[in-house]
C-alpha cells in the first residue's frame, strides 16, 4: 500500500516533521485504537515502511482500532488500523523509512533505519505495538484462536485498560491470538510503534534524497 501525501513541505518544518517521526520510533518501538499504544500521542501525518527477514513473537494478539492524529498540514485526522501486539519479538534484518515529501531543492527525501542484519544479533523488542494498515509475510501460529473479544485475549500484551479518547477499540470486538506467531518476508505500512523495550543491534540510519524505501 503506498501512502499518498499531498501539499508542499517548508524546508525548516522537514527536521521537525520527518526526524521525530522515525528517531522516536526506532527509540521506542519499530512498528493499532483505544489503550492499543503502550504510551498516548496522536500518530504524525506520515506512514512508514517496514521490511524484515524474519519476525518471531511470543504472546500474540491483533485486533482493529482507530488512531487519531494529525495530518502534515495540521489538520486532525483519523486513521482504521490494525493492531499487531506481542509479548516478546526478534527480527532479523530490520528495514524502516519514511519520506518527507516535496522538500525544496531537493522533492522527496527519506530517513531509512537498517539494524539486526548480524547473525545472532536481531532486534529485540517487548510489549510491542504496532499500528498497520498493510501486511504481508508468510505467517505461521502457534495455538492460534480466532474470534476471540479483544478485551479478553490472554495470550499477548492484550489492550489498554486506560483507555484515551484518541486512541478506540472495543473491547468486545473480534480479535486473534496465539502462543506464538512467525513471520517472513515481512512488508508492511504502519502509523506508530511502541514497545517496553526495543533494542536495536547494529543501527544504522542514512538519508536518502532520491526518496528511497525499504519496498
């Protein structure tokens, strides 16, 4: 799914729109929504893209929300999301980027994040969240139950109990879990991820001027 973002971007706003909205990510998580993030904030207007070899999870659940947040011209937005929640995480050979779009001089420009691409050095991640709007991989569950309501799964990090008005879900909706899920070939486009923890082996971030992507 390529995300489609309209209107110029003014050259000092691209530090302040394009850097927080990858750094933060990869400081807190690297990714769904009442109570579905870890910590509350309106999501940015950008998507990003994310690409791995592998994704293994332990305590899984997914369920829909809607996050609420703003779009790069300010105004307030909403957003249906997915919500992909695990215990615990490793992924192997990592790929996040986001473009800012119409920078002067330069158009498209794109802050790209690679990290556990060394053998027996993946990313490790706990209570992650990740709030997507497009998945694909080759998925394999683990004890898998489906059709459960979202506020009663028990096999994963399951929804915020404080929920925020930004941030809706209902917890008697559908929702998926299992013991474990695996992941390859992973590509996806999220609005947020947010994690406990999230240890990034072998970060490495470069800026791209020709508007490059993971995918």
């Amino acid at each position: 799914m390529e995300s489609q973002v309209r209107g110029g971007t003014r050259w000092k706003r691209f530090a302040v729109v394009m850097v927080p909205s990858v750094a933060a990510t990869a400081a807190i998580g690297v990714a769904l929504a009442q109570g579905a993030l870890a910590a509350s904030f309106s999501v940015s207007g950008q998507q990003f893209k994310v690409t791995a070899d592998q994704l293994e999870g332990d305590g899984f659940v997914q369920y829909g929300a809607v996050d609420s947040g703003v779009t790069l011209a300010g105004d307030k937005t909403i957003h249906p999301v997915a919500v992909s929640a695990f215990n615990t995480a490793t992924i192997t050979n990592l790929c996040q980027s986001v473009v800012t779009p119409n920078v002067p001089i330069f158009g498209n420009v794109s802050l790209i994040l690679h990290a556990g691409a060394a053998s027996g050095k993946p990313v490790e991640a706990s209570k992650l969240y990740i709030d997507l709007d497009d998945l694909s991989a080759d998925a394999t569950f683990t004890n898998i139950n489906i059709g459960v309501a979202a506020g009663s799964s028990t096999k994963g990090p399951g929804i915020k109990s404080d929920e925020v008005a930004n941030k809706q879900t209902n917890p008697n909706g559908f929702a998926q879990e299992a013991d474990h899920a695996s992941l390859s070939g992973v590509k996806q486009t999220a609005w947020a991820t947010t994690a406990g923890t999230f240890k990034l082996s072998g970060l490495h971030m470069s800026i791209s001027t020709k508007g490059a992507e993971c995918y």
